[in-house]
C-alpha cells in the first residue's frame, strides 16, 4: 500500500514552486539542466547525529507525481499561469534522476543526502514534497532512537497516534519510529501499511465501564489470554490494581495454562510504583509478569527511571516520540548546486551574512571515511569526477581549519549517495521496514562512536572536503564577494 493508493498528493507543492516553473518555461529555460541537494544544518535536541528516512515516500511520490484535471483547472483559477504551461502538465511525469543515501543511514548536517538531476521545471516542482517526506520521517527516527538508547535494551512502543499532528503524521510517524527501533505501534493503519507489529494494552475506559476492577481484568483475561496485559492504575496501583491483577493470574489465567504477561502504569510516580510493583508480583511468584509504563515518556524521563531503579520491562511512549516535542523541526533544505552549460556542470552557492548558510556548490560524491578497527572517523566531500585513493595516506581539508594539513592514513572509504531513480524510472529495488530498521542497528553497533551517541556534548562528526573541492568552493565565494563589490 502507498501513500497514493487512495488519493492523489501531487499538488504538495508551494506556490512559488509552480510559478517559478511556469517562469522558466515562458523563457524556454524548462529544460535546462540543474542539480539540487538536500541537506540539513543542525542535528535536533543537539544529538551527535540523525537517522535518513522518507526515501520510500519521495520515490513513491516521484513515480506517480501527474496532474490531474481538477489540479490544472485550479491552477488556472489563480490566473497567474501560461496556458501552455498548464497544457504540458496533462502528461507530465517526472524526468529526473535522484542520488540518495541509502533509507537508514546515520547523517550528519551539510552533507547532501539526497541529489536531483532533473530538468529545472522538474526540480523545481518536487521541492515542498521532498522535504516534507525526508524532514518529518528522519525527525522521528532519529528522536525515537534517542529514546530506544536510553531504554537500554527495554522494548519501547509507539503509543502516539492519538496526540500526532494529522493522520499522516501518526502513519508515517510510526513508519519512522520502527526504523528508529520501536518495536512495534498502536496505530493499526501502519501495521496495516508496512507491516510493523501491533502493540497494545487495555483501556482505563475498559476498567471503568464494568462494575468493578476485578470484572474488568477477569474478562479481559478471558478474551485475550495471550495478550493479558493489564492496566492497573484507573483507581489505586498498589491498594486495587496489582492485587487484582495477581488475584486474576491465579484465578483465571493458571487455570487456562496461561500466565499474566504484564501490568502497564499509566500515572504516578513511575520509579516508585514500579518497584512496589515488582515486589509483589514477584512475591505473588509472578516473576515472568512485565511491567510496561507510559505517560509522557521520552529519552530524558526514561533515563530518570531507570537511574532510579524503576523495574520497568518496556515503555509506551506517546507525544514525545511522534511530535519529537523537545525539538520539533528537523530542517532539511533543497538548494541549487549546478547548472548545466554545455557539456559541463556551472557550480551555484548562495552565499549569507550566516556562515552556517553558505551552501556547499556543484556537483558532488560525499564518502564515509572508516579507519581500521571500522569506525566512521569522518565524512568527505568530493568533486563528482574524484576519486579518493585510500591505499596512502589521503590528504583532505577541514573547512573549520583550513590552515591545518591533515590526512586520512590506513582508511577506506564508501560512496555513500547512491543511483536511486534514472530519468523518472525507479531502479532502487522496494525495501521492506524490516530492511531498512535492520541497516540501522548494525552501523550504531560497530561504525558510531559511542562518543557521538552520548546525549550531553555528543563528539563532533567531521565533514571534510577534497583539496580541489574546498578550492573550487574558496573560488566561488571570491568571486560572489567580487560580484557584490561590483555592485
């Protein structure tokens, strides 16, 4: 199933998009050659990091990207377009070819992660939709990642939906929690969609609806033996609800030959109640009996619980996974790298009173650079026509210390933009979500350091430049400020 199985999102596109298309056609510039990249400036919640995702939806949208009808007589509503432009967009598709990381891999800030080289009518259009893709999906990922690291090795559980922003962000925000190492989702669309587990447990509605508690949990055990997991705290955890949970294990599970699988707490003070939870299930001899808690968890309040010694199995986790509260905007951009001349690619930087928003220009291969134990010392960006040779050492530019000789010595590299889609043809085969959940786990393994995972003061992942890259950079910036001199 895909996002276009029931509708078609096309018109995800800014005004300013179209018009300026509508622009460059009058000028018959529509099929000139261009290159744009996405990147992004700052990793959220200042993590040392961040995790790729969306891929799947920006080729998704890319394949069936056409205009409908009703789309070209609104466009013609708002009187500002050429009516031969609207005329080519009845059978328009997307022309362009797309570089892309692979769907899973750790990033880091200005590097491209994703690159178009399409017509400039065809990179222009697709702008809005890219980055809504790659923006909202890789926010989650990365922060539900963070959560999952603090959980040490406890299950965690998308519990969201119900406070996501729209139905897409729950959907799709689900996608990129599995991908960021939740185990699974309460929102069945997702599970319906991509296949991600099914989690869940009772409601505190359940419990009070019947006469009393120990009604609730009885029947609740009845119908669902094998998911007998109970929420103990509508009225009082310890008073009510762990004893008539342990009473409703004995009573009514041992008797089927089943066991209770757990207890969720929903409120209170999570450390506190976890323990004197744990204690008497365990007296009660239900040592096997999980303990699940929820309510607005994230990574911080995870790491609080446990410090304390909270004898928490798993978590459910709610708001602040699927609106990554604590730093909400990830921030990607799409900028224009290259302009085709002739048979030859024009390098274009914007340039800005901002240091962090000067762009890297032209056109580019980006490596992971890995030393000989296997871990990513750097990344290096490169012109499209180098190739690095890492049997000596590899001389390279730190942009933040140019004055510095530095060199790469027994490393090996890997390209890490990859050929995705050729001239609006989809070659990257489909991944399932276990995929790609699954290329992320190795590299925080074995390739990340620690050092960079850590929450507080992560280290610094450098983004190095080839020699002649950082010159041709160097170059362009001179004469930008030349060019304003000028004027």
């Amino acid at each position: 199933m895909t996002q276009f199985d029931q509708r078609n999102i096309s018109m995800l596109i800014d005004l300013y998009e179209i018009m300026m298309a509508n622009g460059y056609f009058v000028n018959h510039e529509q099929d000139t050659e261009v290159i744009f990249d996405v990147f992004y400036r700052k990793n959220p919640d200042n993590a040392g990091f961040a995790i790729y995702a969306g891929l799947e939806q920006v080729l998704d949208y890319l394949e069936h990207l056409h205009f409908d009808e009703d789309d070209i007589s609104y466009l013609r509503s708002l009187n500002c377009f050429n009516e031969d432009f609207l005329a080519i967009l009845k059978d328009y598709h997307f022309r362009g070819t797309v570089y892309s990381m692979k769907e899973g891999t750790i990033m880091y800030p200005y590097e491209p992660v994703l690159t178009v080289k399409a017509p400039l009518l065809d990179a222009q259009i697709i702008e809005t939709a890219v980055l809504t893709q790659i923006n909202h999906q890789s926010l989650i990922a990365t922060k539900t990642q963070r959560i999952v690291n603090a959980a040490q090795g406890r299950v965690v559980a998308d519990f969201g939906a119900r406070r996501a922003h729209n139905v897409d962000s729950a959907v799709y925000g689900a996608r990129a929690a599995y991908i960021g190492g939740a185990v699974g989702s309460a929102t069945l669309l997702a599970g319906k969609m991509f296949g991600i587990p099914a989690s869940g447990t009772m409601a505190h509605s359940f419990v009070m609806f019947h006469k009393d508690e120990y009604t609730a949990f009885k029947l609740f055990a009845e119908l669902y033996p094998d998911r007998s997991v109970l929420l103990v705290d509508t009225y009082d955890v310890l008073q009510s609800g762990i004893p008539n949970a342990i009473r409703v294990a004995h009573e009514v599970l041992e008797p089927m030959g089943k066991r209770l699988q757990g207890i969720r707490i929903d409120s209170g003070d999570l450390a506190y109640l976890s323990k004197e939870a744990r204690r008497m299930l365990d007296d009660a001899g239900l040592e096997d009996c999980k303990i699940v808690a929820s309510n607005s968890l994230d990574e911080y309040t995870i790491r609080s619980l446990l410090d304390q010694g909270g004898c928490i199995d798993s978590f459910g986790v709610g708001e602040r996974l699927i609106t990554a509260k604590s730093d909400p905007v990830f921030g990607a951009v799409y900028k224009l790298a290259a302009v085709r001349h002739g048979a030859e690619f024009e390098p274009k930087i914007k340039i800005s009173e901002n240091a962090e928003k000067i762009t890297n220009p032209g056109e580019k291969k980006l490596w992971r650079i890995y030393n000989e134990t296997g871990h990513a010392v750097a990344d290096l960006i490169t012109g499209a026509d180098e190739t690095p040779d890492f049997s000596k050492p590899y001389c390279y530019i730190d942009p933040r210390k140019p004055w510095k000789r530095s060199s790469f010595t027994n490393c090996r590299g890997k390209e890490l933009l990859h050929l995705v889609m050729d001239k609006g043809v989809r070659v990257e085969p489909k991944h399932n979500l276990d995929e790609i959940r699954d290329y992320v786990k190795p590299q925080l393994k074995t390739e990340i350091w620690l050092e960079e995972q850590r929450f507080e003061n992560p280290h610094h992942h450098f983004l190095d430049m080839s020699p002649a890259y950082y010159q041709m950079k160097m170059s362009l910036l001179e004469k930008a400020q030349n060019y304003r001199g000028a004027e």
